[in-house]
C-alpha cells in the first residue's frame, strides 16, 4: 500500500514538472529553434492566434504572454516565422485591427522588439 502510495506521488509530482510555466524561459534564445520548441511547451495565460488572408506576405500571428501584458510575438511570413519578445498587448491589438499588417510590421515592429528568426 506505502509502495502504491509512493508511486503516484510520484506520477503527480512528475506530471507537475512536466507541464513548463513562464518562470522557465530563458531571457535569449540560441536559435529560432530553441525559441519555437521553449515558447511552444510553456502555458501561456494568454495565447491569441489570427490568420491574414488579405496580406501578400503576413501569413498569420500569435500572441503568447504570461501575465496579459507583454509577450512573445509570433508572425508567419513567406519568408519564415518571426518571434518578436516583450510585445506589448495593446501593440497586438493594434496589429490585429490593422488594414495592412505588412505595413504594421514594417514600420511598428522591425527592429523595436527583440527578433529570433526562422528563415
């Protein structure tokens, strides 16, 4: 009984680790890789996703944050995926309202947010 006891503590206390949170990512990436795989496993409070058919290039973005505030942007482009960190939400609101994301991409986000690229 002690030893069925002690192996689903065990399931439960491994389970918990499991799941990655907020606090485990990293400040810096070393790669797009590392930035799609660490950001993908992580629970996010927040994860909001649009799709851009109207664009020429903008494919889509999602927007990953743990506290509401600022978080990691993702943009899917023809010429790769992009993650852009400390996004603020009210930036992601105006992208997702924007008539031209290609523009808001241009002249809001390039080169203002820290970039990890997927080309």
């Amino acid at each position: 009984m002690i030893k069925l006891i002690s192996i689903c503590c065990s399931l439960v206390i491994l389970t918990a680790c499991s799941k990655n949170g907020c606090d485990n990512l990293p400040d810096q990436f070393s790669s797009y890789e590392e930035a799609e795989r660490k950001i993908e496993a992580t629970e996010f409070n927040v994860k909001q996703e649009i799709r851009t058919p109207e664009s020429s290039w903008i494919y889509g973005a999602t927007f990953y944050s743990c506290d509401g505030e600022l978080g990691y942007l993702e943009v899917e482009t023809d010429h790769g995926s992009y993650y852009l960190k400390d996004v603020p939400k009210q930036i992601w609101q105006a992208f997702q309202e924007t008539e031209s994301t290609g523009k808001f991409f241009n002249e809001e986000l390039r080169g203002n947010y820290l970039l990890v690229t997927g080309e």
